[in-house]
C-alpha cells in the first residue's frame, strides 16, 4: 500500500442507464490492473446510473493513458459515458 504522498489519484466518473453490470465492468478492469479504489459513490435517479470513483494508480501496473484507453471501451460496451482525469486535472476543471 502506497504511502499519501506518493499516491496518484484519479477520478473516473461513470453515467448512463441503469442496468446490471456496470459496476462489475468499471471495477474489473481496475481489480485486473490492481488499482486501489480510494472512495467510490453510487446512485441511480429515475433510471440514471451514476458513479464516481477516487483510485490510486500508484498500487497498479497501468498508467492514465491506457487506463482511460480501457475504461473508454469498457464504458462502451456497456453503454455509459466513463471520465477519468488525474485529480489535480478534476480539481482544476471545477474552478473554471
């Protein structure tokens, strides 16, 4: 387990229509990859699947890029909308 100053957090985000399996298709790709997830929220509002995720690269053997790249085509089979930005990115996003 990394220590807090040398984690790499990202946040992923995951939308679209609630159905079974979104939630074992984002996390399997993280678990395969042995991303730690950090904080993970869930809800579904009339039908809509939302989640956000805070992982930690540093326990992992991926990097953003490819992590995004997989995310992307997983989140396309399963017909949902995936994000995933570097926190830093994420924070810097909200203050605009």
């Amino acid at each position: 387990m990394s220590s807090r100053g040398s984690e790499e957090l990202v946040v992923i985000s995951v939308t679209g229509a609630d159905k079974p399996g979104i939630v074992a298709g984002i996390t399997a790709i993280l678990a395969k990859h042995n991303v730690n997830i950090v904080d993970i929220a869930q809800t579904v509002v009339r039908g809509i699947f939302s989640m956000i995720m805070i992982v930690d690269l540093s326990t992992g053997n991926i990097t953003l890029p490819k992590l995004r790249e997989e995310l992307y085509i997983k989140g396309k089979e399963l017909g949902v909308e995936v994000s995933v930005h570097h926190i830093d990115v994420f924070k810097a996003m909200q203050r605009v």
